[in-house]
C-alpha cells in the first residue's frame, strides 16, 4: 500500500459547505463520485508505480529489456578439458573447481592424475 503524503490531511480538509454538498447527494452521486476517485486514485498509482520501477532499474543497472548492462564479472575465455574418464570418454574435466565423481573414483581404484590426463593437454 502506498504512504499518504505528510500534508494529505491539510488537503484533504473540507469546508463546511463542501460536506453539506457531500451529505445532500443520493447514494448513486455518491457512487459515481467513488468509482470517479478511484479511477484517476488507480490512474495516479500506476504512473508512479512505473516512474518507482523505471527509477529501480536504472539503480540496478538493468535496462527495458531486463538484462543487466554488466554482470559484475569479467568475461572468461573456454578452458579445455584436461582430464577424461577412461571408462567413459564424454566425461571429462578441465582441473578446476571440485573433482567429479568419476576423477575421485578412479583415484580410489588406484589410478594416478597422470593417468587421467588427456595427451594433447598435457603441456
């Protein structure tokens, strides 16, 4: 729900004429009067609903579109893979971030890193 201005209740004050008006129209005046309100209340909201989310994006660093004009991080190139599972030779592993669990596995049968490695890698 959106705040009330700090002054809304200086602006909102009615002259004594201004409720004898309110009080002297019949429930339709006074449901065309709401439905009135609401409408430009509802019209009001939205426009400073998407000035609020425009302001939001620009301090995210997104645009319209919803990508981020920088990731924060800078553009890695491709590593090859260094090491391929001999049992199965779609998997393999460039030698960063934590060991697979095929590498582990063929560490505990016996087998060395040597062993592993893919030969064209090998530098």
């Amino acid at each position: 729900m959106l705040a009330m201005p700090d002054n809304c209740e200086q602006r909102v004050q009615m002259t004594a004429m201004e409720r004898s008006k309110l009080e002297r129209m019949s429930v339709d005046e006074l449901w065309a009067l709401h439905a009135e309100i609401y409408k430009t209340l509802m019209a009001r909201i939205v426009a400073q609903k998407s000035v609020l989310e425009e302001r939001l994006n620009r301090l995210s660093g997104k645009l319209q579109t919803g990508q981020p004009t920088t990731s924060g991080r800078r553009p890695y190139p491709p590593v090859l893979p260094k090491f391929r599972n001999p049992e199965n030779s779609a998997e393999t592993w460039t030698g960063r971030g934590k060991q697979p669990r095929w590498v582990a596995q063929q560490l505990r049968s016996g087998k060395q890193m040597e062993e592993l490695r893919i030969r064209s890698a090998a530098k």
